[in-house]
C-alpha cells in the first residue's frame, strides 16, 4: 500500500525563477512523512513512533521543475526498505501524469531519552510492513526537460 498526501504549494515556495525552490521540496517530503508516520500510526491505534525518530539521510532527484498553482501536488510514499534499527522511506512528487521529484529519507528509531538510536519495535514493523514495497528499484536518472 501506498500513503497518498495532498500538499498544497504555497507562494512563499517559489523562488526568483518562478518555480519551487529545491529545498522546499524537502520540507513537502517531511509534511508526507510526518503525516505517514504519526497521523496514519495514531489513526491505526498505533503507538509507533513516539519514542522518537531521526532523519540519518535524504536523496532527493529533481525530474521537472514544479510551478506554483492552486492545487495541490500528491506526495506518494512508502517504505522501500526496513532493517532492523533503520527504513527508508521512497517518495514521488507528482500529478496524475507529472513526476516532479524521487526521494528518498532513512530513518531511524530513537531514544530521546537516553539520545541514542534504537530497535524498531515489533508494533512499528507490523504498522510499517502494511507499506513496505521492495520491488521497485532505483531508476535511472532522468533528465529536466
């Protein structure tokens, strides 16, 4: 299964040549997995998550340059690997028939407490496995056109 959210663009993300600056891209990729992680887990009566989690890496590819309008742009992810103390989390930017990004995010479990990384527990492997999807490999790059 795939988490589908529904980003609205704002103004403020334009930059001087009209379309979405390349760091406003990550902060659309963190409001699609905090919505995924936490909203979603809650929703599910989950308790995952909420000892805390960090961001260790970002991949981000730039396919076409995202203009600013009144719709919003789909934020689609899910899980493309899960171990044992880390996921990664893919994401496709897009409309129906427009892919504007692929990422990707590692996360990883950790204990705010003892500020130290952690185990994914056994609830937040069975919330996550409900989105894991490790068939789909890295493309090749694509070019802006």
């Amino acid at each position: 299964m795939r988490h589908l959210y529904q980003c609205p663009l704002r103004w403020s993300d334009m930059d001087a040549f009209g379309h979405v600056n390349n760091v406003v891209f990550l902060r659309y990729l963190e409001e699609a997995r905090i919505d995924f992680m936490f909203r979603l887990a809650r929703d599910a009566r989950s308790d995952a998550f909420t000892g805390g989690s960090v961001v260790a890496r970002h991949e981000i590819e730039y396919l076409r340059p995202l203009v600013h309008r009144h719709e919003p742009v789909t934020v689609e992810s899910w899980v493309s690997k899960m171990g044992a103390a880390s996921l990664t989390i893919s994401y496709e930017i897009k409309d129906a028939d427009t892919v504007y990004v692929r990422a990707a995010t590692v996360v990883v479990p950790y204990n705010l407490k003892e500020e130290r990384p952690r185990r994914l527990t056994a609830e937040e492997k069975s919330f996550l496995e409900t989105y894991l999807d490790d068939t789909v490999h890295e493309r090749p790059a694509t070019r802006i056109r």
